[in-house]
C-alpha cells in the first residue's frame, strides 16, 4: 500500500507541474480530483504513511523562472471540488448543521488563472499570482496591461490596503484571434482560453500582454479593515471604487434558490463571452466563515461545483500509435473534426490497450469525445447502434511504430513500452527535450522542433551532446542562423550553473520528478554518492520507495548512462549540493535518529541541520545512539528500542530550541567561540538535553 501512495504523490505532483507550471494539463479536472481524493482516502486509511509534503496538504504551484518570488500577506488557499448536486446538497447541510440558518453568495467559476491585486492608498502598487499559496510570481507590469484593471481606484472608504483577488481570463474573441495568428506563423495553437491566459500573463514582454487582450474578473477581498463585514457588501462597494465584478453573482437563502442559480447558469454559460467551467459557493458572514475555517489546502466556508463536461458525436477515422520519453505507447484517436467547448477537436486520447478494450471502439465507429474539465479531450464511450459492419476490433500494436521493438508490458502497469530507450528517435529525442525544459537545464534557445532538428541532423545523439556543440554546426541549420547560435551557446554556459537537483532532475530517471530529484539531492548531497547507495540506502530518502529505488539502481547500472554523466561531468554540471559551512559544533560527536512527520521540516532538512552542527545521522536505534528525533506516527519498533536503551527522545521544538541557542562558529576569530563538548548537556524546558 505504500508503494501505491507513493506512485498517486508522485503522479500528482507531476500533473501539478504540467497544470500550474507549463499550463500545459495532462488530464482532466475531474481526473485529477478523483486521483487526489483516492490520495486522501489511502492516506486517511493509512495515517503510518503520512507525509506534511503529500500533495493533498499543499496548493499546487505556478511560480516561474524570470519574476520575483513574493510572499503573499494573506495565504491563497485552492477551493474544493464537487461534480454531484448530492454532494453540494451534503457541503449546505453540514454549514447550516454547524452555525444554523446562514446566507450564501454563488458566483460563477472563471476558467482562467487566479491572482491577487493590491492596492494602496487607492493605487496598484503589486499584482501576484496564486504560486503555492504562499509565494507567488510579481507579475505587476502585465496586470497594468489590462485594461478592465484599475491603476487607481475611485469612490469612498478604500482601505490603506487591500488585496483583490480574482481570475485573468481571455475572452472568446481574444482566443480566437490569438490562435488564428499562431496558426498562420506556423505555431501551434493554444488548446483553450485558461492555457492562453496562463501562459500569457507569465510572458516576460509585457507589450505583447497587451496586444492579446486579456481581461480580468475580481471575487474576493481580503484586508485587515475591510468596510463591511460580509462578502456581498464588499463585492458591492468594490464595484463603486471601478472594480470589474460580475454581475451573475446572487445572494441565497435556501437549498432550491443555490440549486436553481447552477441551473440557469449551466443553461446561460453557452452565450457568455468567455469560458466558466462551474459555480462557486460561499458563506457570505465573515464571522461565520471564521468558525468554520479551514482546512490545510481549502476553506470549509466555500465550494466549488464543477459542470459536466461537454462531449460531441464524431467519428473516428483512425488510431495513431504515439511513444513518449520513457517508451510508454499512447495511442491516439484521429477523428473527423468537431466542435467541442469553444474548440475544433481533431484528436483524442484512447490511454491504453485496457481502455481500448474496456470501450470495444473500433475505427468507423461513431464515438462520444469530452474534454473532461474542457482541457483534454478523450473518448468515454461508442454509439453501437450507429456501427457497420465493417468495423472490426481494433488490434493493439505489438511493436514499436517508430523502431520496430518487440513492445513490453510492465507488471501491474496499463501502458505497453518499447524497451529499446538507446535506439528508439522519440526516446531520444524527448530525453533531450526533457533535459533541456525549464524545470530541469532550462536552455531556451533549445525548444521541441531544434531539438529534433539538432538530433535528425546528427549532432546531438544524446544529451551530453549538447555540449560538444559548435556555433558553426546550429547556424547551418534550417531556420537558425549566428544569432541564434550564440544564443543556445550562451544558455548552454548558463546552464552550467543550474543546482545538483534540478541536474539530477535532468536525467530524466524514470520515477524522479522534480519534487523526489530535490529529496535525493538533499539526501545524498552529490551524484557519486547516490550512485553507489544500495537500494535499503536509496530508500531511507523521502519519497523514495521500492519502485523509485529499483529504477535509479537500474539507471545508473546501465553503462551508456554512466558514460553520458561522465561526459556531463567532464563540461562542469553540478553534480553536488554546495556545501555550507558548519554552522556550529554543538553536535560534535551526537548521532541521532529520526523518525516520523514532522510539522515544520522534512526529514532531509533536519538531517541537514543535524549535519551542519556536527552531528551524524543513523537509519537505527542502537546503543550508539543519542537521541532519537520524534515526530508524529514514530515508528513504532524504534520507540520501544529507544526506551529499551534509555535513548533521549525529543520533540522537533525541541530541536528547534536547540540549535536557535548554538553559538555559531566564525571564520574571522574561531578562537572566540565557545562549543560545548559531548558531556556538556543542553537544558531544554528544564531538562536535561
């Protein structure tokens, strides 16, 4: 089982990354949720395998390289999901149960990206986006582009300060124009209206913000003296001072009046100008909203309910067989073009061998296409009675469509794969794209088609390549030139730079996402160290289990992926974490064990902090032992040695009272500082320590 939550964290977080990072979502709202809520339950199942880092207790992320990180004031905090009436019903019920007969406030759900604005004094003095909740990117200069903003607000009783928040949106219009443009530049057009206001607002010219006519609706105030002391109100007087707000919202008193708004507005949304994929439904007291609070991730007082997805009939012409950086086959359904949630739908997902089966489609056959939370589209069902006869099962592929690789299915997996990763073109070719993408090298005068170009043309046959690259051989190619040559060689330097982690991250070891590279790097502090960890060693990193230990053991027992590293190492990648200096000696001579959860670190951070006062880490209890470092759901077994062994147990506060007294060591005049030796114990809350 906790192999299985592991692979859900991992999963998660990547569909994170490609929804918040790249706005590029590989699955559906409602996938998604349903991942996150079979998450939720294992882990409520399994309380032994709880993690303070597990997906569900965080806000996914959207910061971005190129923008300052700022801290927001107030936290922005994601909304919970419902796709059932029943359930909404079940979300009104438990309100009114705990505070009695209350108000509520629906609203519709923009499909866009959230932000925050604030205002000083009546003036916009920063625009942040939603980031992790806590952090997000300064996008100030873009949010000034947009012309439903404003710079100055007008009207009575503004606040000193107050924070609007909201959702930046592209209206129909704006999308279409945009995409007609791309497409007649050759480039490939964004898949809705959210994709192209996410990816807009994070362009570094803030000229171009302006030119594709973004527009931005405000739901929500936040501040330390607010004019009135419920939602409504405020929305209302926000509306004076010149802030955009939709007139769509209503006030509720009943379960039939919260019910008949989603109705029309499920009805209506077909005629605005602009996507909503739902409505939202909010507590308007602040007094009872603060009694209800909120969870780690979401408000108890709100919720969001999500419409179903729109599908269209069509049919399908034929399946393409796609293989992906890791060899995994992805079979993709060609169909006769049709409209669907504002788009032109001309292909669709099919998944897998078990999905083609499940749904028993067949080329010929008219299919049920939705784009599930209308971003990607897919198949869920066939019209039968509409089938001829001629239409047959389709047969799933048996070997490679790119290399001809007798094709393999892992055990306990859905997806076939081609095992031939050193010979296959878009295996290498998505290595190289993987290794060059922002989160990992981030090269930007690299993108997909010179990727492919660099490889078709011979001079790149893998990643290492890269580096062997002359500014000759790239202005030869087509659409390159001495410019752009120069660039990618610039950022090829740059990227020599990029921290252990995101190298490690790079690599592209199967398994290793971003957050479980950072983990590792933490761990193990450099790559010849985690090369030559045991599996047993491997898995005493955070997040790393059975499976994810198994692939890198793998990885790195491959030869032609050891000669690539040393290739990488030899142009000067980092392959270590930068050591800090010590920061004391306070634990000279201490070794400790943790284990457990912990509220404020993870288990890598303390080690660290462990390490930078001198002290040594142990994976076991033992008479070697001095203390054991105990969080939440200690491991049993090490509990009951240590207190066998008479082992001092402590708490991560007390730790935390430690260190903050440690006198630091100093490179100018070492001779003034004083350690305290091994048998000089350290008295935390009037105990000895």
């Amino acid at each position: 089982m906790k192999q299985k939550i592991e692979a859900l964290r991992e999963r998660l977080n990547l569909l994170n990354y490609k929804y918040y990072v790249e706005a590029k979502p590989e699955v559906s709202d409602f996938e998604y949720d349903m991942l996150l809520k079979e998450l939720q339950d294992l882990e409520a199942l399994h309380p032994e395998f709880d993690d303070p880092n597990s997906p569900t207790k965080r806000v996914g992320s959207d910061l971005a390289s190129g923008f300052e990180s700022v801290a927001h004031r107030f936290p922005m905090l994601s909304l919970s999901n419902t796709y059932s009436l029943g359930e909404l019903g079940e979300f009104v019920g438990r309100i009114e149960r705990e505070v009695g007969k209350t108000e509520f406030v629906c609203e519709l759900k923009f499909d866009g990206t959230a932000i925050s604005i604030i205002y000083e004094k009546g003036r916009l003095t920063r625009a942040v986006t939603r980031g992790d909740g806590s952090r997000g990117d300064d996008v100030t200069a873009n949010i000034r582009t947009i012309r439903s903003v404003p710079l100055v607000l007008r009207g009575e009783g503004i606040p000193d300060y107050v924070e609007m928040r909201g959702e930046v949106i592209m209206p129909h219009a704006s999308f279409r124009r945009l995409n007609a443009e791309r497409e007649s530049a050759g480039e490939a057009p964004f898949a809705n209206p959210r994709n192209a206001a996410a990816g807009t607002i994070k362009l570094l010219n803030s000229a171009e913000v302006a030119r594709r006519g973004l527009d931005c609706y405000l739901y929500h105030m936040v501040g330390d003296n607010l004019p009135y002391d419920n939602h409504w109100d405020n929305l209302c007087v926000a509306r004076s001072w010149g802030l955009k707000i939709s007139d769509k919202m209503v006030k509720c008193h009943t379960w039939k009046e919260i019910e008949e708004f989603i109705t029309r507005t499920d009805v209506e949304r077909a005629e605005f100008p602009y996507d909503t994929d739902g409505a939202v439904i909010k507590v308007n007291d602040y007094g009872t909203q603060r009694r209800l609070g909120s969870t780690a991730k979401s408000p108890r007082w709100a919720v969001a309910y999500k419409f179903k997805a729109e599908q269209a009939l069509t049919q399908l012409l034929s399946v393409d067989f796609q293989v992906g950086r890791t060899g995994a086959i992805t079979p993709v359904a060609n169909l006769n073009p049709v409209q669907l949630a504002g788009t032109v739908v001309k292909r669709a997902s099919l998944h897998n061998a078990d999905q083609i089966a499940l749904l028993d489609v067949r080329v010929g056959d008219m299919v049920y296409v939705e784009k599930g939370g209308e971003i990607i589209p897919k198949i869920v069902g066939v019209d039968v009675e509409q089938r001829r006869e001629e239409c047959v099962p389709l047969e799933y592929v048996t070997h490679c469509p790119e290399c001809g690789s007798e094709l393999v299915r892992i055990e306990g997996e859905a997806k076939h794969y081609c095992p031939n990763s050193e010979g296959c073109p878009p295996q290498i070719v998505g290595r190289i794209i993987h290794f060059i993408s922002r989160k990992a090298m981030n090269i930007e005068g690299i993108g997909e088609e010179t990727a492919e170009l660099l490889y078709r043309s011979g001079l790149v046959e893998n990643v290492a390549d890269l580096y062997a690259l002359q500014a000759v051989q790239i202005a030869s190619l087509p659409r390159m030139g001495v410019k752009s040559a120069e660039k990618i060689l610039r950022e090829l330097e740059a990227s020599r730079e990029v921290p252990f982690s995101r190298v490690l991250f790079a690599l592209g070891i199967r398994f290793v996402g971003e957050t479980t590279a950072k983990y590792l790097a933490s761990h193990f502090r450099s790559l010849d160290r985690l090369m030559s960890a045991s599996e047993v060693e491997l898995a005493e990193a955070d997040e790393v289990g059975e499976k994810i230990a198994l692939s890198i053991r793998s990885y790195f027992e491959n030869e032609k992926n050891v000669a690539i590293i040393n290739r990488l190492k030899e142009v000067g990648l980092q392959f270590a974490e930068c050591e800090q200096s010590r920061l004391s000696s306070l634990l000279e001579g201490v070794s400790v064990v943790i284990s457990g959860s912990f509220e404020r670190h993870s288990r890598d951070e303390l080690k660290r902090l462990i390490e930078l006062h001198g002290g040594k880490n142990l994976a076991a209890v033992s008479g070697a032992t001095d203390y054991l470092l105990a969080g939440d759901k200690i491991g049993p077994a090490k509990l009951q040695k240590a207190t066998k062994l008479g082992v001092k147990i402590i708490s991560e506060s007390d730790f935390e009272r430690m260190i903050e007294d440690a006198p630091r060591e100093s490179t100018e005049n070492p001779q003034e500082e004083q350690t305290p030796r091994k048998s000089e114990k350290i008295a935390v809350q009037g105990e000895l320590f």
